[in-house]
C-alpha cells in the first residue's frame, strides 16, 4: 500500500490523538478536555478532528488555545511532517 500511495505522490500519515469529536458522548465540547489529555500523554502527537461538524468548528478555537496553555508545543503544517 505504501508503494501505491507514494506512486500517486502522497505519502500516510496516521493520527495518535482522536478527539472522538464525531462521537454524540464527547458533543458538545467534551472533546476538547479529552483530546487534551491524550495530547499530555505524548511528546509527539497528530490530532485527528473532523472540520464537518459544528460542534467541532464551534470549539476549535478553545482547543486550539488549551493546548497552547499546555506548554512547549509547537504547530506543523501537515505538508512537513
């Protein structure tokens, strides 16, 4: 499979951290905290969050700003990693 993807000029890459955004348990913002502590649990992570849902695009922000708050994190465009 790798070999097909890297024909077609992508490459895989797999998140570690699912926020379980999708999940009905974690709406409207339970996500959050629980993608949170997934996230302090790694020194290295991709967090998975699914942009068709409004409740994820109503918190992204705050998500975005808490794991700020955590400390030593940097951000990388997915065309790096």
């Amino acid at each position: 499979m790798d070999k097909v993807v890297a024909a077609l000029g992508y490459r895989l890459v797999f998140w570690s951290v699912d926020t379980l955004d999708w999940d009905r348990d974690y709406q409207p913002d339970r996500w959050v905290q629980h993608g949170l502590d997934q996230i302090r649990k790694r020194e290295r992570c991709i967090v998975l969050n699914h942009d068709i849902h409004k409740t994820t695009a109503d918190n992204l922000q705050m998500f975005i700003d808490r794991i700020k708050q955590i400390g030593n994190v940097t951000f990388t465009p997915p065309s790096t990693l």
